[in-house]
C-alpha cells in the first residue's frame, strides 16, 4: 500500500535525506504529498517539482511570497499557520517532522491530533510539551516513530525485547525486562577538554562536529552536550522511563548508537555506522525493514570501541536538561527556549561559548517550573523564556 508522505522540515539534513530514502524506496511504496521549509524557497520548489507536490509551505511569510512567484503551477501557504494547515489538509497518513526548534511543537501537535502517525526528528516537541504530546498520541491512536539515531535504536532494541510491541504512544512501550536505557555521545568536538579550555573556542571550531554533518543549531547543541540532554528528556516521554533509569556514556567512535540492560545483568546495543538514513528508513517503512546502500559495519576494521563518561563540569548543559526534566511543567520549555537564543546568539557572535549554558542555567533560576495543563501554558512559557534570555544576551554583547 502506497504511504502518502508529509515532509516537514524537506531542506534540512534529514528532509534532504529523507527524499534519498523515499527515492530509492520501491515506486509504490510513498507518495510525496507535500513539503515544508523555514526560509530555503529555491530548494524546497525544486524538491516539489522533482517530486510532483503540489503544495508547500514556508514558515518565512517573505520566502512564501516568493516561492508563489516563482512556482505559480503550485500553492504555497505562508507562516505558523500554513505549516499547521499543510499538515491538516494533506491528506497524509505519515507525516515526518525534521523542523528545527521548538517551531516543531505545532505541526506535531496538528497531525498528532488528526490520528496520523507521526516520524520525528524534531526532539524539541517531545522536550517543550511531552506529556501531552504523549497524551495526545494515546487518545488519536496515532503512532509515534523516533527517527533520531539514538531513539531509533532504543526503539529496536525495545521492541526486540518485547517481542514487537510497536512504535512508542502514549507514554511508551513497557520496558519489561529492560533495566535502563543507554544513551550514546559522539562528546562533539571538544571531548576531552576542560572548562577552561573552552573558554575562547569559536564558532568555526564548534561547528566541526568529529562524526556527523548536521545543521548549525543542532552542531552547536552537540558541542555543548544540550543535544544529548534533550534527548535524555525525549527518551523518558517516548518509552516512559524514569531519569533515574536514564544514563549517557561518551562514545567518540559513535558506532553503539544506544545500549540497554536488561534485569538477569546482559545488554543489548544497537551498532551500525554512523548513516542517518538507516534511522530514517526504519521510521518511514516499520514494521518493514529495507535494503539501503549503505556500508556494511566491520568491527575488525573499525579496531577499537572506547566508552566514557560525560564531564558535567565543562558541559553542564547535559546537567541542567536533566535537572529541567526532573522538575518537569514548564521546565524543559524554558530550558529549551532559553537555549535556542543563547546558540543563535552565540552562532552570531554575540556571546561566547561558555555563556550559553550560563544564559540558560539563569533564566532558568528566574522562571523556575509551572504546571502543565494545556498547550497554551507553554507557548506562554517559551515566550517568556525567549525574552528574559534575550535580556541576558543583549547585556553581554
């Protein structure tokens, strides 16, 4: 049965993949029913006149208007609300998510509430309103498929253990026998150092990320080791675990892309080389999985596997995404908001890189935590969040 596929997010490194997956995938198996982009209006009409959509949207209103003019056999819907009415009105029953940020969190929430499956690789909507992106989830029946590297092979290893209990909903899969949950850390490009070596590093060596080539926002996050604490809060949403049974290992060759212990004291670990289209595959096919062309893993050729553990001292973003998760409410929402400004001010050069967890770890002092009982509460948040850190960066610059 042919999929009809909604690509959110087509421009970025897994949009751009996720049409090489679909590309080679069997003519039958998808049909690419829309595409949405932030600003990148050229790439994204090329991406629709390869693939016959006849709708997109463009969260940039001025990029909308001039991708209308350049693409007149098309429609093209403009801003927040286009992005959520592509979503309603596509007629998908798959909608992959690979937006950056927390601009993410309305159209998870549209094909969440429409009963459609939703692939996502857009980790801020689990971090800003997990809970209720779960609730969600459980009340339309409609699943959730990790496509991060990391909770693709947690997903594995899960349903392997559970003998195929299905994508995550609802607060997850039971883990069973499954004693905690391992997350991997390629430790970005500055593992080893101190807190005081990173006190001058730049921009260009920040975005050097050692393994894998992603976006701007997201290299930052990884350098910093906020990427893999909000994966630590994206991990306790989709298979409902405890922090506590949560824990994150350094692993530079980022070859085990996620490890499990199981209760008699074995574990089980999810290997392959580091190729995001391998994840990507899984989500948009599952149950089914396919031959991709990809490089078989050969451990004798790869020689080494080394583990370590995470320094919270020089990368006390991971410490303080924990710390927002366990409190939970409006935590992770401010902690998430507060972040996104401090890299894009950092990435613009108005701070340095050390600041950025100091500007978090402050607003978050300021704000604290509010109970979650609607998503208006955290739109509400994420403003707030977003101004007082703004204030901070602006009395740095």
């Amino acid at each position: 049965m042919t999929r009809r596929l909604l690509l959110l997010g087509s421009t970025g490194s897994i949009g751009t993949q996720a049409l090489d997956v679909v590309e080679r995938a069997d003519p039958d198996a998808f049909a690419v029913v829309g595409l949405a982009a932030g600003r990148s209006w050229e790439a994204v009409v090329a991406q629709a006149r390869r693939h016959g959509v006849p709708r997109i949207a463009l969260a940039d209103a001025d990029a909308a208007a001039r991708a209308a003019d350049a693409w007149p056999e098309g429609e093209v819907l403009a801003g927040p609300e286009g992005l959520v009415r592509l979503v309603v009105e596509a007629g998908a029953d798959l909608v992959l998510n690979a937006l950056v940020g927390a601009a993410g969190l309305g159209p998870t929430v549209a094909a969440l509430g429409e009963g459609i499956d939703l692939a996502l690789a857009n980790k801020e909507s689990l971090v800003v309103g997990g809970e209720l992106v779960m609730q969600l989830a459980e009340a339309t029946g409609a699943r959730v498929l990790p496509v991060d590297s990391e909770h693709s092979a947690l997903w594995q290893l899960v349903e392997g253990e559970s003998g195929g209990a299905g994508a995550p909903a609802g607060g997850g899969p039971r883990l069973g026998t499954i004693e905690r949950l391992v997350l991997t850390a390629s430790g970005g490009p500055f593992r080893g150092r101190s807190r005081d070596e990173l006190a001058d590093v730049g921009i260009e060596q920040a975005l050097a990320h050692p393994t894998w080539a992603m976006g701007g926002k997201i290299t930052i996050d990884s350098a910093t080791l906020m990427n893999k604490g909000l994966e630590v809060i994206e991990a306790h949403h989709l298979f409902g675990t405890p922090y506590d049974r949560i824990d994150v290992v350094v692993h530079p060759q980022s070859i085990v892309h996620s490890y499990v212990t199981l209760c008699d004291g074995a574990a089980l670990a999810h290997l392959g080389l580091p190729d995001m289209r391998a994840p990507i595959a899984f989500a948009l096919h599952h149950p089914d999985r396919v031959p991709l062309p990809l490089e078989p893993l050969d451990l004798a050729t790869v020689g080494q596997l080394t583990f370590e553990r995470p320094d919270l001292d020089a990368f006390p973003c991971l410490r303080l995404a924990g710390e927002a998760g366990e409190a939970g409410g409006t935590a992770p929402c401010v902690l998430n908001a507060a972040n996104e400004i401090a890299v894009h001010a950092f990435l613009a050069g108005r701070v340095g890189f050390l600041e950025i967890p100091a500007i978090v770890e402050t607003t978050l002092d300021a704000l604290g935590s509010s109970p979650v009982r609607a998503f208006e509460s955290l739109y509400e948040a994420d403003r707030r969040a977003r101004e007082h850190a703004e204030t901070l960066v602006a009395a740095r610059a």
